[in-house]
C-alpha cells in the first residue's frame, strides 16, 4: 500500500520528536542528574554578578542540575540575539533565554519561540506580585510569556561631580538646550562632552534625547503612530541628536558601554547617557562610591520620567530540558532569587514584594521612583519595549545611516515606513 505524502510528513515529525526525546535524556549529565542551559549577553563586567548569584542560588535549591551557562558577549544583545535566532531557526533551542520585556518578546510569541507560562504563574502564585505596567508587557492574549527579574530605567547621565566641577560645571545639564552650551564650554576646554560606544548606545542616546525634547506624551506616540515622525518638531529633535553626538567622541567611539564609560572614569569626557546597570560597573567593577567618586541624573529633560525596561527568560519551544528550564524560571521569579541578583545588577526587582533592605543608594532611589504614582513611566525602544523586533532592526540600520549623513528628513521618512511595513 503506498504510504501517503502526508503520513510520511506525520512519521518524519514522530522521528524528529523521537529525537528530541533521545536528546533529552542523553544528555542527562553523568552523576545522574540533570542540566539546564540557559542563554544570556551578561557576560561582561556589571553584568555577570548579578547572573552569577542568581545563577550560584539556583545550584544550591537544586545541587542535581548542571547549569550551561550560555552567554554571549556583547551589550543590549546584540550578538547573543543573532545567535539565538540562528540556534532557534536550526531547531536547537536553549532551555531558556533572556528576552526584554515588551514588543521584543511579543515579536517572539508570535514567532512561536517560547511557551504560554500562566501555568507557572497560577502555581507560584506571581500574578499579583509583579507591577501592572510590568504584567502587560509579558502578557499576549491574556496569556504569560516570561518570568522578569529586573526593572531598568534607560534615562539616566552618568558624571564624576570632580570632574565636572574642575571643568566649571556648577550642575548638570537640566535641559538638551543646557547639554550642548555646557558641551560648547567644555571643548573649549579641550575635554569631550560625552563618551559613546557601538551603534546600540547611539540608539539609546538617540531615545533619551526624543524623550527629553518631545515629552513623554509625543515619545510614546512615536511608537505606536501618533507622533508623526516627519513633524517639524520631530526634525527638530533629530537636530539636536546630531549636535549633541557633535560633541561626543562618536569618530573614535568605544567598543561596548563599558569602555564608553571609562572615558567618564578616566575623565576625558564628562557624561555618558547609559541605563542603570551602570552602577554595577562602577560601584563594584570598579569600587568607585556613589555621590563621592561619580553621580547620576536624569538625561536632559526627563525629570519625572522613567524610561523602563525589563530582563525577563523564558521557557523555549522545544527546550530539552523542560523540567530544568521551569525550575530556572521559578528561581528567576523567586524572591530570593531576585534579592540576590537586583542589588548587583544595579536594577529594580520585578517583584513588588522582595525585601528592601537589599537595596541602598542609587537602587533605593531609583526603587522609590519607580514605586511612586507621580512617575512617568514609558518604555525603551533601545531594550525592547516599543517597538517589534523587526522594526527595531530596520531602526538600527536607518541610524547607521544617519549618524554619518545627519539627513534628519531621509532617517524620519525610513523610519515611519518601516513602521508601516512591521505592523
Ligand atoms: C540591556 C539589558 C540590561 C543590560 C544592558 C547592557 O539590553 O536589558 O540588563 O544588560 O543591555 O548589556
């Protein structure tokens, strides 16, 4: 009898998902145990402590399971994410993954990339334990997506007050406006007025001065097609983007945020504009003192505002371990779990209810912020919240452009389009 084309497809898939199962457990490690391997970018220095303690808790709750630390250098995920969609795309997923909160792991659900997690959040009960802001950006359809760990804010600029002060500055810029005459003074002076990294912190750059010169209300319309990009006031803003990186050292730009923020350490340029996890770098990286060896403040303009985003992982489609990988993610939503990690990371717990005590300085005041009804809260286009995978990446390409051209008009006309064609 002649085997039907689509039986065959049926029996291709059976010994496909026979070898998956295979996979599993061979790879059951050799004390008999288990393993799990999750896939991250926080490698680097600031941003492989937190990881670790997280990572050194999860062994003790669970001394049976070998953990695969995947990680992939590189800021904001730039390399891990091309990494990731080939590893997915060739049907080999990690158990887990870290994913921003927002239009970035959306993007992945309708990808078919991770699994529906309200499961989980009905077990632990963690539903009402993560802010509503928070919820909504891992929620699809009224199902869960991802467990997150943190809360960053974007919209910070990050300075040595002795420095500044030896080059005259009695305060740090309150308005882009102020930026550019301090940054004017300043060249004159021979100093850099802002250090910058690899295309990604451009970008970051770039969405701290729309945020700082439109207002939160004409920011957020930029992301779902309220604010026309190609406004006056838009043009405008992209004006003074180009001016303020006029002042940076984009000609010899560093090769991650981390030596972007040397040059601030070292003193040869005086702001960089990065997100919180920078306090990790400098406070223990580094060993510098918070409010005595550097300081932060809002980016010009954005007082009042928190610009959010959040690290979350997943469970992926297919993930060889499923077991482990939902043992992980119990660890990552635990209050243990993200006490240990968030004090290092330099970030807000996800979780409304962990233990304050863990936090002090900056985290303490960035927790008060964000707990704080009169807050502002929008999300980052940089770290995911905003804007889908595919119309972040048209973004990057457009920017690569526009920082060499300075065509406001021909970067805002891209942009929208590619909105369009995301949607
Ligand atoms: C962000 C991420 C942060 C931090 C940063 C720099 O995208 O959410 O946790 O790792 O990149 O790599």
């Amino acid at each position: 009898m002649p085997i039907s084309r689509r039986r065959l497809l049926s029996a291709g898939l059976a010994v496909a998902a026979g070898t998956l199962a295979g996979c599993s457990s061979s790879s059951t490690a050799k004390d008999g145990g288990s393993e799990v391997e999750v896939f991250s970018w926080w490698t680097g220095p600031g941003e492989k402590e937190g990881l670790d303690a997280l990572v050194s808790d999860f062994k003790t709750k669970n001394p049976g399971i070998d953990f695969n630390n995947a990680t992939v250098a590189g800021g904001a995920g730039v390399n891990a994410k091309t990494i990731l969609a080939n590893r997915l795309k060739a049907n080999n997923p990690p158990d887990s993954y870290q994913v921003h909160a927002g239009l970035d792991l959306q993007s992945d659900v309708r990808a078919g990339r991770c699994e529906d997690l309200t499961y989980l959040y009905a077990q632990q009960g963690w539903k009402d334990k993560l802010p509503k802001s928070l919820l909504d950006a891992i929620t699809l359809d009224g199902k869960i997506y991802s467990v997150p760990v943190d809360v960053h804010r974007a919209n910070l600029l990050w300075y040595r007050p002795k420095v500044a002060t030896d080059a005259g500055i009695t305060a740090p810029p309150a308005t882009w406006d102020e930026f550019l005459t301090q940054a004017e003074a300043l060249k004159g002076k021979g100093l850099t007025a802002l250090s910058i990294g690899p295309g990604w912190t451009q970008k970051h750059l770039l969405e701290t001065v729309l945020l700082g010169q439109l207002g939160p209300d004409k920011y957020l319309g930029l992301w779902n097609g309220r604010t026309d990009w190609k406004s006056t006031d838009v043009l405008a803003t992209l004006a003074v983007y180009t001016k303020v990186l006029s002042y940076s050292d984009i000609a010899s730009a560093a090769g991650d945020w981390q030596p972007a923020l040397d040059k601030m350490i070292a003193g040869t340029a005086v702001y960089n504009v990065m997100g919180d996890w920078a306090i990790a770098y400098l406070s223990i990286s580094k060993q510098l003192v918070y409010k005595d060896d550097y300081a932060v403040t809002t980016s010009p303009g954005s007082a009042g505002v928190y610009d959010f985003l959040s690290d979350s992982f997943t469970l992926a489609k297919g993930a060889p371990h499923r077991a482990e990988g939902e043992k992980w993610l119990v660890e990552c939503g635990s209050i243990g779990g993200q006490d240990l990690f968030n004090p290092r990371k330099g970030s807000v717990p996800a979780r409304t209810d962990t233990d304050r005590a863990f936090y002090k300085g900056y985290i303490a005041e960035a927790m008060a912020a964000w707990a704080d009804s009169d807050t502002t809260v929008v999300g980052s286009l940089t770290h995911g919240v905003v804007a889908n995978t595919a119309w972040n990446a048209a973004i990057d390409t457009a920017l690569a452009t526009f920082v060499r051209s300075h065509d406001a008009a021909a970067f805002a006309t891209s942009v929208a389009s590619s909105y369009e064609s995301s949607k």
